[in-house]
C-alpha cells in the first residue's frame, strides 16, 4: 500500500487561503501514520493554480497544476464500493477504478457506495445535501475522507448534520460537491436524474474562497 500523504492546496489571488486547515490535516495524518510532521512552506504569490503536496517518510515533493473546472457536472453511482479512506494517500485504487466507470459513462464523475449502501464520497469531491434548509454530509464513521472543502463548508454554515443515506434517499434532494482545489461545484445530474438546484448554495459558492 502507498501511504505517502497528499495535499492539493489552491493558491487564489496568490495565497494559499485554505492552509491552516491543510496543515491541520497532514498534522492528524501524520500522526495516524506513524510520519514525522514536517516543515512545510505554503505556496504564494504567481498565478492561480493547485499544488500537489507529496508527503512521506522520504521527504516532500511539490507539483503544480492549474486549477480545473468549476461549471456543474454529471455524476454516476459507482459500482466500485468504497473503502475507508481516513487519510488522503496515494493507494486510490477504487476512486480510480470508479473514475474509469464515471468515463465510460460520460459522466464527470462518479459516488461511491460503502458495502452497507451508505453514499461515502466522489472519486475527487465531498458530497453535501440539504433537508429543509439543513446542511448535511455522510457521517465521517463510516471511513470517508475528513476533506478541506467540508471543513472550509462547515466554517460558513456553522453546523454540518451527519448522515448515512442511500442513493435512493438523495434521490431529488438538492445537492453539491466540493474540494479544495475547485471549491463548491453544482450537480446537474445523478445517474442521468436533474438534481434540483438550492439558492444557499449560490451563496456558499461566493464565501468559498476567503
């Protein structure tokens, strides 16, 4: 298994606004892994843009990427189940072998199952919804990944209910994506089904990057 960390952190308007919580993260996993914290310089200044952080007993490795897009997407259920991923490490076996399904059904991505029927997460976004006006995400017990852009989400609305749903429950209900590199991102449509869009989320979108 290749537990070396990863840290994908978006420099906007040439900060890296999203660090603290990034560094609380590689903090946590370092400690769950058994890695020495290291001495990490935050990305600045030049042009928007991602940088992959690449983190393990060997060192840190830097990369960078533009950021991608942010126009809403079509998103697929993965026959591929979910398996607990606490920690954001390069052994992505079933985020990639789901991301092969999402391609082949021209789709932009695709949401993992866990063996119990819980909606877990997409191969690169967290998945949130609303119940009557409440935010809410899959409960972070069943081993999906504790993501920045949920973290960032939960500094704006405050208060984030925990859920473990089946596909069939968010069947209709208003929903959205996010990562720490793109932020949040609408969903057009799951399983080839319109998702209903949320005013709230508009305005989500727009706080996103402090």
């Amino acid at each position: 298994m290749n537990s070396t960390l990863i840290e994908t952190v978006r420099v906007v308007n040439g900060t890296a606004p999203l660090w603290t919580l990034h560094l609380a993260r590689i903090q946590r996993s370092c400690a769950a892994l058994g890695f020495a914290f290291p001495t990490l310089v935050p990305p600045q200044r030049g042009p928007d843009r991602v940088c992959r952080y690449e983190i393990s007993p060997d060192g840190v490795r830097v990369s960078e990427r533009e950021p991608g897009p942010t126009a809403p997407v079509r998103i697929i259920t993965a026959r591929t189940w979910h398996k607990p991923y606490p920690n954001k490490i390069a052994d992505r076996a079933c985020f990639e072998q789901a991301q092969v399904e999402a391609a082949a059904a021209s789709a932009n991505d695709a949401v993992l199952m866990t063996p119990q029927g819980w909606v877990a997460e997409g191969t690169i976004w967290s998945i949130l919804w609303w119940e009557m006006g409440l935010l809410c995400a899959p409960a972070l017990e069943i081993g999906i990944l504790p993501s920045v852009g949920r973290a960032r989400v939960s500094e704006l609305k405050r208060y984030v209910g925990e859920r473990k749903l089946t596909r069939r429950a968010l069947s209709g209900v208003p929903l959205f994506l996010v990562n720490s590199a793109r932020g949040i991102v609408e969903v057009d449509t799951w399983d080839g089904e319109r998702v209903p869009r949320y005013p709230e989320t508009a305005r989500l979108a727009s706080q996103f990057w402090p």
